[in-house]
C-alpha cells in the first residue's frame, strides 16, 4: 500500500533534498511544526521504549480520522515525529495500520539515519499502529 497523500508530499519534499546533511537539515525544521504533547501527557504509556532518547506519542482517533501528537528530546526524533504526525493527520485509522515502515526509503532518509535512529523510526512507527489499535478498539468497546 502507498503512503497517504499528505506523508507521500512530506516524502517526496525531502526526498529531493541532494544531501544526506540537507536531508536531516529538512527533518529538523520539520519538528518544529509537530504538535507538542504536553508534559502531563508524558505518560509511561505513551513513552517509546527502545529508543536511545526520550520520545512520548499519543495518537487519537476521532470521526474516523487519526491525530497524534508527540515530544522528544533530540530534534531529528522530533521530526521523524512529526513526519508521522503531519503526515498521518486526518487519515483513517486502516490507512496507517495497513502501512509498512519501508515508505522511509523513498526519502533516502534512511541512508542518513544512524542505525539507533532508524531503529527508534521503527519503534515510534509501530508505537502509533499499536495506539490506534487500542483506541479503535475502545471507540467500537
């Protein structure tokens, strides 16, 4: 399955970046835009855990449209972040959960991502399929 038209946008901006360094430049003014989850939201359920710095997301689901919200301590999670968030906002919850991680590959991101970063990628990735999961399940509960 392809990536939702808003992510595919995000994708492709970066993905015409001609550098490793411009890329990661790109995430960083990204994460700038992630809609913050607040510190009392900063919960140990919603805490990513594997990752090498402090990452919290809490993806919602309302109307049938996802929203996610999230906070790390290290910029380039921060955009990876917000990549999801601003590129999942609005989608249906079956668009994401039917969505495989390799979409990064298409930004060339992956290549300037350190292992422990791309890794914690995989992490916050499947960290948000899990919360909509759980949140499609109590809305039909």
């Amino acid at each position: 399955m392809s990536p939702p038209a808003p992510l595919l946008a995000l994708l492709q901006h970066i993905g015409q970046a001609p550098d490793p360094r411009q890329k990661l430049k790109l995430l960083v003014q990204l994460s700038e835009k992630l809609s913050l989850l607040p510190v009392q939201d900063r919960t140990p359920e919603r805490k990513v855990f594997g990752c090498n710095t402090q990452v919290y997301v809490k993806s919602s689901v309302f109307d049938q449209q996802v929203s996610i919200q999230g906070w790390s301590d290290a910029f380039v999670v921060q955009g990876l972040l917000a990549l999801l968030s601003r590129g999942f906002e609005g989608c249906a919850p079956q668009t994401i959960l039917r969505l495989e991680p390799s979409f990064i590959q298409e930004t060339g991101l992956n290549l300037s991502l350190t292992p422990s970063r791309t890794n914690g990628f995989l992490l916050i990735f499947h960290k948000i399929q899990m919360q909509i999961i759980q949140a499609c399940y109590e809305t039909s509960a």
